[in-house]
C-alpha cells in the first residue's frame, strides 16, 4: 500500500497527520498495522519521524504537544507512544505518568544525551524504553518492534488466568483463588499491584512504577505505600511473610515477582 497522507486529518484532535503505511508492520492485531502516536514538538524531527516510520507500514499520528494528543491516547487507539520528555506545558514524564496508570500501551521516551535524571525517573514512571537524539533510525525502528511484540504479550496475558504456587489469578475477574480452592479477597490497590507483578515475572519493578498503577491513592502519596500493600499480598500468598519466596525484595530497587506461572 502507499503511503497516504493527510487523508485521515482531523482537526477536532489537533493532531498533525495520521499516515498509514503498508501492511508490514509489527502489529498488536492481525487485522491492522500498529498505531504509533508521536509527541514531537520539534516540526522537522516530527515530520522526520513519522514519514520514517510509515514507510515501516505503521499507521502515525503526529502531535506537537502532549495536551492536543489527550483525545486520541484517551480513546484506547494507540499501540504505542514516542514521546519527547521536553515538551512545552505537559512534558513526557507527565504524559508517562498518566498514561501508565490508565494503559498499557508502550511507552518509548526521547531525549539528548544530558537528561541522564529524567531518563531514569521516566522509566521509574513507567517507560518501557527511550531513545537519545539524535536518532539512529535503524536502532529506533528495531527498539519499536521489540517494545510492539512484548505489549501484545502483555496484552494477552491480561486476558489470561494464570496459576502459580497452588494459586489461581484471573484478570477478567480480578479473582484470586488459593491453593484450597477458596477465594481469597483483594482489595483494589493490592489487585493493582499484584496485576502489574504477573505482567512481568522475574523484572525488577521499582516502587514508583507500582505506585502509578494504584488508581485509588491519596493526593499526594508516598511511594512507601507500595511496602504496605506488598506486606499484605505476603500474608495472603506466602507460607512465610517474613522469608518470602513469591514476592521478592531488590534491595533499593523495587520488587519482582519470582514464583514460576504455571
């Protein structure tokens, strides 16, 4: 298919462009190619970028800020997000913030080679990846490929019921059932964060990331909260809290979540 551009414009988004690309992409379903959102507010990068990447056969609507892309990451139409950390107004930390704890979608920051602290705290937010300008494409292009094939994984899993240890844990339900068949109740914040730990077995997910999957917290919140909420997922999974061997510690790093799935 050749590129078109401009077909699909929408101004009631305020977005720039959406081009659609060929059927080759990576792709979080068989029925289309991969939907790329861009916030770039840099116009030759932008343009570079998307022009880029619908050659790859993805489908990208291009953003010059976070506020103009709210409507169409809000609508659950997007696979994955390349975002600017820099940005005017709402920057790329912020929009990572927010979007991690509504979405899964994949999150690729992009920054120069100075932001060593916004790289780190973007990927503590929930980042699944950065980029530092200026862009080798080719390095770009094989960073968004893995990032599509591991979110459509997660995805899937999300779908799932998993076992491990005896345990039952059904997403769809939010249900987990023990080793004697009885249920055993969750509240939301520990469902969250219990969710987000089967997501990614074996990684080290730090406390912040966890804290932005709690869609219930205080207003101003301290990341210590996640320590409470792991304490009581102990009492509910382990055999022995205080020598865990499901929910682990990475001292000064986060948790992981170490039980083998079923």
């Amino acid at each position: 298919m050749n590129t078109s551009e401009g077909r699909h414009e929408r101004t009631g988004l305020n977005c720039e462009k959406i081009l659609t690309g060929g059927n080759h992409a990576e792709s979080a379903t068989v029925a289309r190619p991969a939907h790329i959102v861009i916030i770039e507010d840099e116009p030759v990068t932008r343009t570079t970028l998307a022009e880029y990447l619908t050659s790859h056969g993805y489908t990208v609507t291009a953003f010059d800020s976070a506020e103009r892309a709210e409507t169409m990451l809000d609508s659950d139409r997007a696979d994955l997000l390349l975002v600017d950390i820099t940005l005017d107004g709402k920057d790329g930390l912020q929009i990572t913030r927010e979007q991690r704890a509504r979405s899964d979608i994949g999150i690729i920051l992009t920054t120069s080679l100075s932001d060593d602290v916004d790289r780190i705290v973007g990927l503590e937010l929930g980042a699944d990846d950065y980029v530092c300008k200026p862009f080798n494409r080719r390095e770009l292009l094989a960073r968004i490929k893995n990032l599509l094939r591991r979110t459509e994984v997660q995805r899937r899993l999300s779908r799932q019921t998993l076992r491990f240890h005896g345990f039952t844990f059904a997403f769809a339900t939010r249900q987990l059932t023990g080793p004697d068949g009885q249920p055993i109740r969750l509240t939301r914040a520990e469902y969250e964060v219990l969710a987000e730990l089967l997501r990614h077995p074996g990684a080290v997910l730090s406390r912040e990331r966890l804290m932005t999957m709690i869609t219930h917290r205080q207003e101003h919140p301290d990341a210590r909260t996640v320590d409470v909420i792991i304490r009581r997922l102990r009492t509910k999974l382990e055999e022995d809290p205080g020598a865990p061997r499901l929910i682990t510690t990475a001292h000064g790093e986060g948790y992981v979540f170490t039980a083998t799935l079923d």
